[in-house]
C-alpha cells in the first residue's frame, strides 16, 4: 500500500466495519422472508415486501444521505446512521413480540434508511482514501469482503435459529441475531464516536451554484442504471433460492429443511467473499471494465444453466455450515449454479461504483446520494421475481435475472465510458 493508504489505516478499518454492519442487517432479511411466509402464511410476493422495504428505504433517502454527507461530513453522517439502524433493528424485534407483519415492515423501512446513510458514508471515503482509479477499486472491494462475512454469516445463523420446523417458525426464532445487530450497532457508534474521520473535499467546497450535476454525465445515468440492477440480481438470486429450497413440493419447491437451506444460501455469501478476496488482490493490475465484463457474461452463463438444467439430477454440493465448517447438501444442479453466482455478483459493486464516478470530481458526494438511489433495485427486482414466482414458478422467475445481466454487459463495454470530459469537474 502506498504512503496515503497507511496514514489512513484506521479511518479505513471504520469503513470496513461500516461494510460488515450494511451486509449482516440488509442479509437479515433473506431468511426472516421465509420466517414471514410461514408465520403470517404469506405468498411469495409478500414474503419478499421486507425485504423491498428495506431497499426502498434507500429511494426516500438517497439524496438526503448525499446531502447529509456534503453539508455535515462523513463522521456525523455515520453516527446519525448507526443510531437509526439502531432503532430500525429495534422495531424489528418488537415486531416478534406484538406478532405484527405491519410492525415488522416498518421496522425493516427504517433499517432501509440506515444502510442508505451508511452506504452512502463508506464508498466515495474508501475511494477517495484509495486514490480513485484502480486503487480505489481495489479498496472497496477489500471492504465488500468484510460485507460478505455478515452476509455469509445471517442466513446460516437465522436457519439455525429456525431449526427444523419451518411451519412453526416466527420472528421471535430470529431474536439472538437481531439483538447481535443491535450490539453492533450500540459498540460502532462507541467507537466511531471517538475516531477521527478524515472528510474527502470538504477544503474544496463553495457555494457557488453549478449548471451541472452528476446526472450531467451520460455514463453516471447509465451507472446508477447498472446498480439498480445489479443489487436487485445480487439480493434476488439468493432470496428466491432460499423460498425456493424452502418451499413444499405442492407450492412448487424443492422442500428442503430451513437449517440446510440456510447453510446453501450462506454458502453463496462466502463465495462472494471469496470472489472479493480475489477481486481485491487483482484490483490493482485488473481494470473495473475487465472485471465486470468476465463476472457479468460467467454470472449470465450460471443462470441459464440452472433455469435450463433438470430438477432432477442432484450433485452433492459442498456448504458453509453454521459450525464454521465444510459438509455436502444433496441439490439439484440447478441450485447449484445459483448459489455459484455469488462468484460473479462479489465484485459488481465496485466495478459498477467506480466506473460511474470516475472523472466526476466535485460532484462525487452527491453523486453518491443518487447512486444509493437506485440500490431500491435490491428491493424492486426480488418482488418482480416473487410475483412471477406465484404465476409461472420460481425458475422462471430468474428470467428477470438475465435480462440484468445483459444491461449489465452493455455497462461494461460501451456505457461506462466518460463522454462529458467538457464539464469542469473542479
């Protein structure tokens, strides 16, 4: 690492943290959509309306957290984040105790509000502090490894937690790990609170009013297009797999015990921490363009594959189990191919973020606040797949998945370059 980046190791090791606390509250959601479904006897749709409200949280806050960061900086924005996921996490809980879907909802909306704000905090920091380009890339996907681990560790745990018996399971099952995010919400904003955060840019700023804005470069729109996308494709894949699993054969499932689907899901979590281990050890030698190209045409391949592969052929797979060891679960090979996609989706993220802002100087803070827009996808596109789920069967509903990974193709070839280079940035 160069001098910059050693100066700054604690600030960074704040973002990474940052990164682990967005992935385990956001991952709560995958599995409490199967507690949901069971304990208020919803439909697939419905199973997958915390989860969308969770991510349309970010729609409602996305521009206000880019403006919180611009007007208040980094820190402030942080700690007013984690208090509010705090809280969040909080109604979530109380939501087991009153037995109310409704409650349940508005706990994950407020959850939703967080994660934006802290989003919004951890991505322009890291890439900034990496020094844009291939570095700054190579930062946050060091950062996405710690968001793996959260995710990889939320539904291995909650099916766990459910145990055997989906048809009794409820959100009080879930308690432990929503008092776990609490902790973590209770200690970070501890430590944050005392930690130094440098603030990117805020030398630079002036109140003279600009005749552009991000939405100004044709590549930025095309960007913030590829991660509607892309977070819908990444929390969608999983999420449907785990209903999927989950689900009896007279719903049109694979009737897979919760506990082991869990460990399958988990599974595609650490190969996404696995894929952001090596996308951050290439990231400096590998460019965003090259490395979104490769994941987005192998993730299009994986999906047809399991749309198109029999049910009935079955491969012993190895997975994540909640023990913090390897073992084999019997599954179709389509679920396989799922659960193999979270190779592809690890490094997305930063190869989409850093594509998009790249050449816009002064515009990057609120840049970032449009960006966490368009992260709704992650909650749009799992309710489209849930509802085609209902009417045509959950592997049709990936059909929805491909068509993202196309878009995602044309980002990587043509849509990502820079044809504004006129505008000053400064």
């Amino acid at each position: 690492m160069n001098k910059q980046t050693k100066n700054y190791a604690l600030p960074i090791a704040m973002m990474f943290a940052l990164f682990f606390m967005i992935s385990f509250v956001t991952g709560l959601q995958n599995p409490m959509g199967v507690i949901v479904k069971n304990q208020f006897a919803a439909s697939n749709f419905m199973s997958q309306l915390g989860n969308a409200a969770n991510f349309i949280a970010y729609a409602f806050m996305g521009l206000p957290a880019g403006l919180l960061l611009k007007r208040i900086g980094y820190k402030k924005t942080a700690l007013l984040a984690i208090a509010v996921g705090f809280v969040g996490v909080g109604i979530s809980f109380l939501s087991g105790q009153v037995e109310s879907f409704a409650v349940y909802l508005t706990g994950a909306f407020i959850s939703g509000f967080s994660m934006c704000m802290l989003n919004t905090v951890v991505n322009p920091m890291l890439n900034t502090l990496g020094g844009g380009g291939n570095k700054g890339n190579q930062l946050i996907q060091f950062g996405g490894t710690f968001n793996s681990v959260g995710a990889t560790i939320v539904p291995v745990l909650v099916g766990y937690l459910i145990g055997g018996n989906v048809s009794s399971a409820s959100i009080n099952n879930a308690t432990p790990a929503l008092f776990l995010a609490m902790g973590i919400f209770a200690l970070a904003f501890i430590v944050f609170s005392l930690v130094r955060i440098p603030e990117p840019n805020q030398a630079a700023k002036s109140k003279e009013k600009s005749a552009h804005s991000p939405l100004s470069f044709r590549h930025f729109v095309f960007g913030i297009i590829a991660i509607f996308l892309y977070v819908g494709i990444e929390v969608g894949i999983p999420n449907m797999a785990n209903l999927f699993m989950t689900s009896t054969a007279i719903d049109g499932g694979l009737g897979i015990d919760p506990t082991m689907a869990g460990t399958i899901v988990g599974t595609y979590w650490f190969l996404m921490l696995i894929g952001r281990l090596v996308g951050a050890s290439v990231g400096a030698k590998v460019s965003s363009k090259a490395m979104l190209t490769f994941v987005s045409l192998l993730g299009l391949v994986f999906i047809l594959l399991a749309i198109f592969m029999p049910v009935a052929i079955t491969v012993n797979m190895p997975v994540f189990q909640s023990n913090i060891s390897f073992g084999f679960a019997e599954v179709p090979i389509g679920i396989m191919f799922l659960i193999l996609c979270g190779l592809c989706t690890s490094v997305m993220w930063g190869g989409i973020f850093n594509l998009a802002v790249e050449g816009l100087g002064k515009y990057t803070e609120i840049a970032s606040g449009v960006f966490m827009v368009m992260v709704c996808g992650g909650g749009i596109l799992p309710l489209i797949q849930g509802a085609i789920a209902d009417s045509f069967g959950y592997l049709s509903s990936y059909w929805v998945i491909v068509a993202g990974l196309i878009f995602l193709l044309f980002y990587a070839f043509v849509g990502h370059k820079n044809v504004n280079k006129n505008i000053p940035v400064e």
